[in-house]
C-alpha cells in the first residue's frame, strides 16, 4: 500500500476563522435564536463583541489558556458567545445539559475541574469554584479587553462527555485543528456564506458543532431552534420556512420519526445529514419520495475524531436491492483503515476493524491517561510523525 497523507494540517484556531468572518460580514445576522414569541439575534459585529466583553470577565475570574470553562446552558445566544468567548482565551468549553441528573454534573465537574461555571438558572451545585450567571447583563457594557491567546490549533477547544453506555462517561478533549479539518476545505458539504444552518441538535452530542460552528465560521447563519427535546412538528415547520434553513443535522432517531409523522415539515431544506446510529433505508426512501429537492448525507464518525470520520452522499433513488446504506470514505484530513486482528490492512471485501485517523483525532481523554493510550495509536500507515 502506498503511503496515505492528510495533507497540510489546519493552522488556524475557531476564533481565527470566525473572527474573519466576522471581519466580512460585519453587519450581516450571524446567530438567531428562533423563538416565535420573542425571537432575538446578533449580526458578526454583535457576536464579537459580546465574545470580547464575556472574555473579559472570563479572564478576570483568572481563565488563562489551557483552562476549562463549563457553561450548564440552554442554546442561546449567550451560550454561543460564552463558547467564543473561552476559545478566544485559549481555553476549552465544556457544555453540559442543565437537565442532567444532579450526580452526572456533579461528576463531570469533579472530572473536568473548570476555572470558571456558568449557569443560566438556579442549580443545586456540588462546585467549589467560581460559578457565574449567563445572562444577557454580563455581554453588555463590558469595556474591559480580553487577552487574546496565541493561536494554535492543537491546544484543546472543547471537551465532550461520551454518554457513558459503558462505564463512567469520558471527557473527549477535541484540539482547534479537529474543528477546523471538519468544516474547512471539507470534501463532502460546500460551506459558504449563503447556508443557513437549524442548530436543533443538544449542545453536548458532538454533532452540535457541525450545526453551530457550520454557518458562523463562514460567514452563514446559525438558527438556533427554540425547544429542547423532541420538537413540535409545526414549529420545526415554521423555523424551516421562516428563515429559508438550507442545512441541518437530524440524529437517526429524530429523522425517522419526522419522516414516519410528517416529512413535509422538512421541505425546503437543501441538504439533511442524519446519523448517529445506522440509517434505515426504507425512511430514507421515503424522505427522497416526499423532499425530491433535498440531498441527504449518512455522517459517521465517533466523539474522539472530532464529529465525522466518513460521510456519504446517498443516491436518489436508494438502489431497490439495498438493506443498508454506506458510511462513505474518510473526510479530508482524515484517514480509515480496516485492520485485521493483527492489525494489518484487510484485503476488499474481507471483514476488519475500522480504525480513524488523521487531523480529526481527539487528544485524549481527559484525567485517563491509561485509557488514552489504550485506544488512541500511533498510525503505522501515515508516514508522517505525530
């Protein structure tokens, strides 16, 4: 086998791009919050700003690079600028659902050990440390700058909670660089400035950062969907139609059953990636039969290599003789390899192992380091060192 490459690594950090993408679209809305009674937005200029002036406070409650921040939050638009607001620092965002069991986000604090907490409501919490309100007050008026860090992309940008279906959940520690391979220069979506991207999916599934960081590194826009949990039908319908959504995510579970009640609540939006678990083929033909205008995407890849691994653009029709639909090839960036149990590369059509490589690989896991390099290898393929 000839030697695989990944090419260039990314060279840039979250706050790198976005913040030239703020630089070109200054005036332009870059992050709404669709709630039909009250809905709110902020243009780039906003977001900015509002990261700058969080940042400030973040660092005066001693946030300093390498740091960890956990904001215990809703999607809103104080939410996305707290996240800014701690890679702009230097420091990774940690999110955790305000709806966890109290012992869950006891555990996760104890693991994590953040600098700084933030909550937007009253919670009952086993924190020693600083915990501050995320509210609208601390965005406004804030004159105090914020030490920007020294960019570079293999410091940590967030860290994300495995479910924990097998043991104790594990704090995934996702570099810039695994960020920026996922959603610039991509080989399987053309991100730009016109998509509008339904962010629908819970903050802390590691697929949010394709639906949050998509639009807003590239100068689109991030719609941020009102409800949590299983979704009104009709107001999904109305969010799609309101603000023209060309793009969203849909776990394999929500997908299935959108399309099993009402798949025209979907219309209009240009492409739908779906995964999570495997695809089943009959509800994506009938999503292709009721959205003949929609392109759907299979996503796979696991929370260690920074969302996606593979993606597949599924033909239309699906093939009558079907029972399953591919994962795809790796994303640029990315490698995949299925090993055998020697760990040697498997012939085609022989059974193996899938192992992911490349710009996407996680640093590890966070506290464990026996786990770590237990599953994260060096890659004998790659002919590059690292």
């Amino acid at each position: 086998m000839s030697m695989t490459k990944c090419g260039a690594p990314p060279t840039d950090t979250i706050w790198d791009v976005f913040d030239r993408a703020a630089g070109r679209f200054p005036d332009k809305n870059a992050l709404v919050y669709a709630d039909p009674d009250a809905p709110r937005s902020w243009t780039y200029r906003e977001l900015r700003a509002a990261a700058h002036s969080a940042a400030a406070g973040f660092a005066a409650c001693g946030v300093t690079p390498g740091d960890i921040v956990a904001v215990i939050a809703d999607r809103q638009l104080e939410t996305v600028a707290a996240y800014l607001a701690t890679v702009l620092l230097g420091a990774a965002y940690l999110p955790i659902d305000p709806r966890f069991p109290k012992d869950r986000i006891s555990y996760m604090l104890r693991d994590a050990e953040p600098r700084v907490v933030l909550v937007d409501r009253s919670l009952d919490l086993e924190f020693a440390g600083t915990v501050r309100r995320l509210s609208p007050e601390c965005f406004a008026g804030s004159s105090g700058t914020a030490p920007l860090a020294a960019s570079n992309p293999e410091i940590p940008a967030y860290v994300m909670y495995t479910s924990g279906s097998t043991g104790m959940p594990k704090g995934v520690v996702v570099p810039h660089r695994g960020v920026v391979r996922l959603l610039c220069g991509a080989n399987y979506y053309d991100f730009n400035s016109k998509r509008v991207w339904l962010q629908i999916t819970s903050l802390t599934f590691d697929v949010s950062i394709l639906d949050l960081w998509g639009g807003l590194l590239h100068g689109g826009q991030c719609i941020l969907f009102p409800q949590h949990g299983v979704p009104d039908l009709e107001l999904l319908r109305q969010t799609v139609h309101q603000y023209g959504i060309t793009t969203t995510w849909l776990t394999t579970s929500l997908f299935n059953g959108i399309i099993g009640t009402d798949a025209s609540v979907l219309k209009g939006i240009e492409t739908i990636i779906v995964g999570g678990e495997a695809l089943s083929v009959p509800h994506i033909r009938m999503a292709q039969a009721a959205l003949p205008g929609t392109v759907f995407l299979n996503g796979y890849g696991p929370t260690e290599n920074s969302t996606l691994s593979t993606c597949y653009t599924i033909p239309n029709p699906v093939p009558d003789h079907w029972v399953s639909i591919p994962i795809g090839s790796a994303l640029s960036g990315s490698t995949t390899y299925v090993l055998n149990e020697f760990r040697n590369l498997v012939e085609p059509g022989q059974v193996g192992e899938l192992f992911v490589g490349g710009y996407g690989v996680a640093l590890g896991y966070l506290q464990k380091p026996e786990l770590t390099a237990e599953r994260f290898l060096p890659d004998p393929f790659i002919g590059q060192p690292g």
